[in-house]
C-alpha cells in the first residue's frame, strides 16, 4: 500500500495540487485536506505517514508570511501535531509551508510556539520568481539521500531570508547538519550574493531540517520541477525527470515502513 500523505489546504495556499502530483509520481498516496478538517476531527492526522504544508501566501499572509497557520497549528493542533513527529512520520513544508514550520516552532528545533528563528524580507527588497540552483548536504535531512549533484528549482517569495539570534546560531546549526540545501552559484560554490541567492540568507541557507532530519522547510519549490518540460531549458537538454522529484521519492521512501 502507498504510503498516505496528507496536504494541508488553507485560505490562500495555491500549491496544494502541485504537491499532491509530487507525491503521487513519487510513489505515495496524496489526500487534500483543508485545516477545518484537522481541527473539527474529522480527519485523524495520525491516519498519515507526512504532513506537507504547501506553498500560497496561507490566510493572505496579512499578520506575517505564515503566520497565521502557524497559530493554528500550535494552539489548534498542538496535541495532534506533536504526537504526529513523536511517532517518526515527516513534515515538509514549502516556501510559506517553510515559513509556517519556523513560525509554529517546529524548526529549526522541532518545539512548538518555541519560536528560535524567522523568514523575513528578501535582501533584495523584491519579489523573486525564478529558478535558481541548489546544492545538498551533508544533512540529517532524510529529504536529501542520494542528491549528490547541483539540482535546478523555482523559487517565488518575497520573505525567504533565514535568519536567527545571531550568526553563531545560524553557524551552529549548519555544524549540526540541518542545512539540507544551499544556493549555490555556477560554478557551485554556496553563497549570500545575489543573484544566485534570491534573498540573501547567509551561508546560502535554502532549507532548514530539524535534528531527527524528518522536518524539513525549504523556500524553493521542488513540486514544480517535477516534469522535464517544466525546465526553462528543456529542449536544449536531455532529462528523464525534474530535479524535485527526487525530494519527494526520498521522502515517501522513509515513510514506507510507518
């Protein structure tokens, strides 16, 4: 049986099928299901191996990017969402996914409304929509095994810039592997400049996983580059598949055994 993975739906969020075709190419089952649903109970988070929180702009962002969601997560869901990472499953969460896991506390430290960390405006001071390159590891991210070569995926947001307390935290967490993926420019160096990184997130950082490695928020968007017609270069070069789908295998991958 395909693993179950259930996508979080909320006024706003715009990459909920994206998502869903993600999982669905990548081997589990998918089920769309608006947070109303999660709250009144009738349907059981514990029903699911992942939870991925998709990318919009949740509620119109109008208090913060995420940031509502983020309160029905740890004041609504709180009991449901803890049991959920106790028992072992995954969470991914994507672009203001990424921003409502920071938000609800779950990363960088996994401590719901023990908020160590923000999302906030890109360097840049615009809006980037783009594809941009990546590079992976070394992580504790289970969303990462096998990636060992630069990927290509979009990116779309307007607050990606990771930041913390302090540099010596953001260094920290680097050290204890929870930076899955970097920006990285062509000749595949990690870095803070722009244009390569979109948003100016220091040491490059794209995403952040927790110390289990089984929640990890990212701000490009790996559900669309999942087709190799998707590729901005498609017709000049020879794919088999986009280089997001590998994120999702990877993760249905370690949720067969839940």
């Amino acid at each position: 049986m395909n693993p179950r993975v259930i996508i979080v739906r909320a006024a706003g969020i715009n990459r909920d099928g994206d998502a869903a075709r993600a999982v669905t190419m990548a081997g589990g089952s998918a089920d769309i299901v608006h947070i109303g649903r999660l709250i009144d109970g009738s349907v059981s988070l514990g029903d699911y191996a992942m939870l991925i929180v998709p990318g919009g702009f949740s509620y119109g962002d109008h208090l913060g990017a995420g940031a509502m969601l983020a309160v029905d997560i740890v004041h609504r869901l709180g009991d449901d969402i803890r049991r959920f990472v106790e028992d072992g499953r995954a969470v991914l969460g994507i672009c203001n996914g990424f921003q409502v896991l920071v938000k609800s506390g779950l990363l960088p430290g996994a401590t719901l409304a023990k908020r160590s960390a923000s999302l906030t405006h890109n360097a840049s001071g615009r809006f980037e929509c783009r594809w941009v390159r990546l590079a992976a590891g070394p992580s504790r991210s289970i969303f990462t095994h096998g990636i060992d070569v630069p990927i290509e995926v979009p990116v779309a947001h307007g607050e990606g810039r990771f930041v913390m307390e302090s540099d010596a935290a953001l260094d920290a967490l680097a050290a204890n592997g929870q930076v899955p993926f970097r920006y990285i420019t062509t000749d595949n160096q990690p870095t803070e400049l722009y244009p390569a990184n979109p948003n100016g997130s220091r040491l490059g950082i794209a995403a952040v996983s927790d110390e289990s490695g089984r929640i990890m928020g990212m701000m490009p968007h790996p559900e669309n580059a999942l087709t190799p017609w998707q590729h901005p270069r498609w017709t000049r070069e020879s794919r088999t598949h986009g280089d997001g789908l590998a994120i999702f295998q990877n993760g249905i991958a370690w949720v067969k055994h839940i």
